[in-house]
C-alpha cells in the first residue's frame, strides 16, 4: 500500500495569477457595476466573451487566460489532446502540430464543428482565405482532415514550415467538456531531411510567445518514463514560472515505465520529490502506437485507460483518484479555466481600454491622409493658408505659436536683435569708425611745454596716455620684477617701464586732449598718389580710396554675417514650424517639399539682400552725404588743434595778468609752428579730420540701413511662399501627399488594433 500522505496544497485556482487583483478598476460601460453573469448560464457568458476574445486576435495586445498544451513531438501531446477532445488530430510521421490549434469545446446535446483559420497577420496574394469546415455527427470522421487541410492552408500561404496564424475549431457535443485549450506545435531539438535549418529555433519562438503570457497555464506534456529534470519543457516552464504558480506537469505513457522505477514516478507525481507545484501533477495513459495500428478507437482508449489506472500497481493504490486518465483532467481543466477567467477578467477589460486609448492616441498623431484629390488640394491649400498666417508673427513678432515644444532657446525676432547689436559693436570698433581715436599701439603727436613730440603710445589709463619716448623723473635699479627689456607695466598706481635691461623709469602721464592721432600715414598715400595738378587741394581719390578700402574690409563681411544669420534663422523658423504641422505629420515628402520651398526661398532673398548690402558697400568707392553732423564736425576739428595748443600756452595765466605783448608773442609762436608745417602735412591733417567725421556719418548708416535690408527676408518670407505654393499645379499636389510605405502600415496596423480592441469592448458590454 502506497503512503496516501501528501505536502498540503493550495485549492484548484488560479487567483495567484491574478498580480493585480488588488487594483482599483476604473472602467465601467454602464450604470451596472458588475457583469450580469449571476444567472445560472453566468460561465457561459464569460466563456462565450473570453471565445469571441479568441476569434478577434486581441491576444496580440492583451495577455488572455488561456490553457496551452506543450511537450516535445514524442511526449504523447497529441495523443493526450485527442482524448480531451474525442478528436483525432491529424498525426503522421512528420512534424504533427505545424501552427497553434485552438479546441474551442462546448457540451451541448448536438454534434457538430466548424474548423476556420484566425490570421495573425494576413497574407497577401489571391486565394488567402480559407473556406470554414462545417461537420455534424454524420461526417464527424471528416473532422481530422479538415484540420490537417487549414494547417497546410496556413504554411503554404506563409511560406513557413511553423505560423503563428491559429487553426479555430470549435466543437459542440455531449461529449465535449466546457474547455478551450490550444495546442502547439511539439519542441524539436534538430531538423530532419528537407526540413529548415531554423525550424527548432522557429517553434521555439512560437512557444516563448504563450509562455510569455502570465495568464497562460502551461499543460506540460513529458513521458514518465524520462527523467523528469531533464525534461526541456520542464525547464523553458520554470523560466518563466519559477515559483510553479501556473504549470501542470502532466505525465503520459505510465505505461512505459521500467520495472521498479514506479515509485519514484509515485513520488514525484504526489508531490515528493521536486518543488510544489501548486496546481499538482496530473497523469494519463494514451493510446500506444500498437493500439493506433490496431485502429483503436478514442473511446475505447478511455477504457483502457479507466481499467489501467484502477488496476495496475501502484497506480490502483492511491487514494485520490482525480491525478489520474483523461476523464479528470477534463474537468479539472474546466474547472481551472473558469476560475481563470473570472479571476482575471476586471484586468483584462482595464487593459483592453488602456491600450485602445493608447492606439487611438497612436493614430491620431499619424494623421490622416486623405485619397480623394479634392481632399488632398483642400489640405494643401489648408497648410498654405496656415503657413501664410503664422510663420510671419512668429519670426516678426516673437509670438511662438506651436503646439509642442518649440525648441527655441531664443525668439527669432529677439535673436536677430542681439545679431544687430553685435553688428554694430564691431562696426562701432573698426578702423573708419576711429580714425582719430588714441589708443595702444597707434602713432601720436603729443603738445607739452610748447613743443610736438612722436611716438607710439604704450600704455593707456583712465583719461591719459603714456609714450615710453616721454619720461617723468629719474631711473633706478629694476630690483627683480621679473620684467622685460621695453616692457611697460603698472605699479602702485604708477607706469613704469623697463630699459637698459636693469633700469627702471617713470612714464609721464599725458592727457588725451593733449594727444592726437599722428596722420603720417595720410601723408605717405598723398605723396604716393600725387596727380598731375596743383598740389594745394585735398586730394579726393586718396580719401575715396581710403574710405573704400576700410569699408571693404572692416564692414562687408560684418555686415554678410548679419545676412546669413537673418537667413538661418528665418529657415530654422519655417523648418521648426512645418515638423509641427500635425496634418501632415505622416506625409514626409509633401513636409520635405514645404522644407525645399522654404530653404530655396530663403536662399533667393538673401541673395537679393546680399546685393544690396554690396552695393551699400560698394557705394563707399565714392562716399556722399549731406548730414549736416559731416560739416559741423569737421569745421570744430580744424580749428580744434590749433585751439588746444593756445588754451596750453596761455593756461599759466589763470589770474589773467599776462601782458599784452606776451599774449601775441604765444598766438605768434602758434601760428608760426603751424605755418611752418608743409602743405602735405596741412592736407594729411585736414584729410584725417575729413576721415574722422565723415566715418562717424557712414558708421550711423551702415548700423541703420544693414538691419533693415536683413530684415527683408523675414519680412518678404510670408508673401513669397505664398506666391510659391499657390502656383503648385494640381498634378503636383496628387504626388505629394501620399504617405510613405511604413507610415501606410503603422496606420493600418494601428486601424487593426483599434478595430480588434472595439470588438472586444463590443463584447464586454454584451455581458452587462
């Protein structure tokens, strides 16, 4: 006598699946809070919804409760599947299960069944569907050749050895047990002769997808006769079961067993000798390939299996009769799947509205494409129109009116500003702009004492400048200052400089009113370019060329910078804007044709900016103005020096009481010094003075006019791509909006899932 002890189980349900039972369910599709299914017909309701679930595909986007039968192809799988379902399933000596195949059992008085194919994903060409199977009790034996006939349909429209298209057959009878189970296809560990060389890793792939659901049950089909721990189902179970919550290791071919080794098969299946499996083991006894030959038929192999178990040691021993045959694993299989359901079912429904919220989203930001012609010319002009409005506040007026993020760190309008401000502080410190300027490094002429000195300037501080030519008081020993030979530099509020390699002396400090520019460098151009005419007159080619050349050189490229930065900005604005146009979100070649547009209209206008920015500039080969600020300045600068040299003289006298004669002797001696100057100094001083003012008039205008011929292309922008997509001829339009293959079918795929996910929220309102 077998011990009939046994580790305490859980009760037969599936509530541990349940991971989230605890959660609050938010859906609801009527005032009544739960399904109408406390009538006595209530399972069937729920089987009835969970079979509609089946037939629409939705398994590809929500996990369902199902029962999926797995072994290897010698296991005795589709031996057990026969004698759940009282089916022969198609089985010969090549690969018996090629593609899923769902027994959908109902137990009614009348026989009949209905084999049909579910497509996962259709295939194209002619002929595809595949005509449904209809049998009754007077051609039952048609049964197994209409399943083998919708496997075939399936791989030969695939092109595969292994689909995961299903073959649908749904079974009514006294016979059947209210059940659906799917079987798949047997695990292989290599490929025979003809076969593909993928085919193992193919099933495998097709298995991990059910085994991946954590709502499958996993009827593990393996020979008692093999080491159960050695069984590959066994382990690509406990991947993705660990804590054996939800797979039910049944144990085929007891029969097989070798002499002595029935106990320890005992012990495992009673739960002894590996971990608790919490829905237990199960065994049965198929019929064996000599009682197939014999033609043994299904209901006689239920028979035999009864008598087997109720009198073969030490099967006949045990005292819970429900581990053993066919007969009680149909129930309890039944048993197990409804208790799945109901456990399950408030999920499922959250899920199925969740992810038809979140497809709906997914193909609202596709958009639509229209077909029609007229359709798509309404759209066009409807994006015209849109482009035409917004585009020019948003570069002109800074008003950003997109609908996601924009991107902009700055607003166009504020950023061109900024460019225009950087424009004119370099045009502010260029050359024409300082003609007369101090500063380090430039040639001087300095008033002291009553005398001109030269030199370079070194040093500049405050309101003085300082010449290394002109010292204040004696040198002294450098000590070590770690300083150069010539090398100026500031100490204690003093300009020092280093000479003799170890002195050290004190610059003079010289106010900058009594400094001015030396124009040496005029007069050097005056002598070079002197024409054949009294040398008595401002030569004008010298002054226009030397406008012209600092303007070309200092302001042009400035200025052309201005320009392409107006322009990019202007084209990163109309880019930024199209990518946000939702309509057209999933048209790339109609979003790329407004981009080419734009980029090329942009270009045109600025290079008809550019133009004028050339001849803005190229005007300056003759400048011109009559600013009265040009004659007003020059007037005060030539009289300035010879003001300031007087103001110096006679700066001694602050109480006034200088003689007569001495005031006269020191305008005298002025006037003289400046007499005694030649007529090429005279013109190279009165040229810079020219210089000077007339730099300060044209620096005023380039600072006005280049940001106003720049901003032309955002101005312009608007109406011109206007003009430009009005005139796009009809024919055009038709080649333009047309989505691109992949968005074609992420659109339809998502039309797929919504469609899908709306019949089962049409079928979970049928049970309210």
């Amino acid at each position: 006598m077998v011990k009939k002890k046994r580790k305490n189980k859980a009760p037969l349900t599936l509530e541990s699946l349940d991971s989230d039972k605890d959660k609050p369910q938010s859906m609801t599709f009527s005032e009544t809070p739960t399904p109408n299914v406390a009538s006595p017909d209530g399972n069937e309701a729920y089987r009835s919804f969970m079979d509609k679930m089946a037939k629409s595909n939705v398994d590809q986007y929500v996990d369902l409760p199902m029962i999926a039968v797995m072994g290897d192809t010698s296991s005795g799988k589709s031996s057990l599947l026969s004698m759940i379902s009282q089916v022969e399933l198609p089985s010969n000596d090549k690969l018996t299960t090629r593609c899923p195949i769902m027994l959908q059992m109902r137990k009614t008085e009348t026989i009949s069944a209905n084999v049909k194919v579910n497509w996962k994903v259709k295939p194209e060409g002619s002929n595809v569907d595949f005509p449904g199977k209809i049998v009754g009790s007077h051609n039952w034996h048609e049964l197994t050749g209409y399943i083998a006939e919708a496997q075939e349909h399936i791989v030969t429209k695939q092109n595969k050895e292994v689909a995961r298209d299903v073959v649908s057959v749904e079974m009514t009878g006294p016979h059947c047990e209210n059940l659906t189970l799917i079987d798949l296809p047997g695990i292989v560990r290599s490929h025979g002769k003809g076969e593909s060389a993928s085919l193992s890793a193919d099933i495998q792939s097709l298995l991990t997808d059910y085994l991946q659901n954590p709502r499958c049950v996993i009827l593990a089909v393996l020979p008692a006769n093999v080491d159960f721990h050695n069984s590959q189902i066994m382990a690509e179970a406990l991947k993705v079961d660990p804590e054996t919550k939800r797979t039910i290791p049944v144990l085929t071919k007891p029969d097989l067993i070798d002499t002595g080794a029935e106990g320890s098969v005992m012990e495992l299946l009673l739960g002894y000798k590996t971990q608790d499996f919490e829905m237990g083991f199960h065994m049965v006894k198929g019929r064996g390939q000599d009682a197939l030959n014999k033609k043994m038929s299904i209901e006689e192999g239920l028979a035999e299996e009864s008598s087997f178990f109720y009198n073969t040691e030490p099967w006949r021993n045990v005292e819970n009769k429900s581990l053993f045959g066919t007969k009680n694993l149909r129930v309890k299989l039944g048993e197990l799947q409804m208790s799945l359901i109901r456990t399950s079912f408030n999920d499922i429904v959250a899920e199925i509205k969740t992810k038809r919220d979140e497809a709906v989203l997914g193909r609202s930001r596709l958009g639509d494409i229209p077909t029609e012609f007229l359709a798509k010319r309404a759209l066009f002009r409807s994006v015209k129109d849109e482009f035409y409005k917004t585009i020019g506040p948003l570069v002109l007026e800074g008003h950003v009116l997109l609908g996601k993020d924009s991107g902009y760190k700055m607003k166009p309008s504020a950023e061109f500003h900024q460019a225009c401000d950087q424009l004119k502080t370099t045009l502010e410190s260029s050359r024409l702009a300082n003609v007369s300027d101090v500063a380090v490094g430039v040639d001087v002429i300095v008033f002291l004492d009553g005398k001109e000195y030269k030199g370079k300037v070194a040093y500049v501080k405050n309101c003085n400048a300082y010449l290394k030519t002109i010292t204040d008081g004696d040198a002294w020993d450098k000590a070590d200052r770690g300083k150069e030979e010539g090398e100026v530099f500031e100490e204690n509020s003093d300009i020092l400089m280093i000479f003799d390699s170890s002195k050290c002396i004190k610059l003079r400090p010289i106010p900058l009113d009594k400094i001015r520019r030396d124009p040496e460098w005029i007069k050097k151009l005056i002598e070079e370019n002197r024409p054949y005419e009294l040398p008595i007159f401002i030569n004008t080619s010298v002054f226009n060329g030397i406008v012209w050349n600092l303007v070309r050189e200092d302001w042009r490229e400035p200025s052309l910078r201005l320009l392409d930065h107006t322009a990019g900005l202007m084209e990163m604005a109309a880019d930024k804007y199209i990518k946000t146009i939702e309509e057209i979100e999933s048209l790339e070649h109609f979003r790329h044709f407004l981009m080419s547009k734009s980029s090329e209209l942009v270009e045109d206008l600025k290079e008809t900016a550019k133009a004028k920015v050339l001849a803005l500039v190229d005007r300056e080969r003759k400048p011109y103005t009559q600013n009265h600020y040009l004659f007003e300045n020059l007037a005060k600068l030539q009289s300035k020096r010879l003001m300031d040299e007087l103001i110096t003289m006679l700066g001694s006298d602050e109480e006034g009481n200088m003689e007569r004669s001495a005031v006269i002797s020191i305008v005298k001696n002025v006037f003289e010094r400046n007499q005694g100057s030649s007529m090429d100094d005279h013109m190279a001083e009165a040229m810079q003075h020219a210089l000077n003012a007339y730099g300060k008039v044209t620096l005023k205008r380039f600072i006005d006019v280049i940001p106003m011929i720049c901003i032309e292309v955002m101005q312009d922008f608007p109406g011109r791509i206007n003009d430009i997509l009005s005139s796009v001829l009809d024919e055009e339009i038709e080649k333009l909006i047309v989505a691109p293959p992949e968005k074609v079918r992420a659109m339809k795929e998502y039309d797929r899932k919504i469609e899908t996910l709306d019949k089962s929220i049409a079928a979970i309102k049928e049970l309210y």
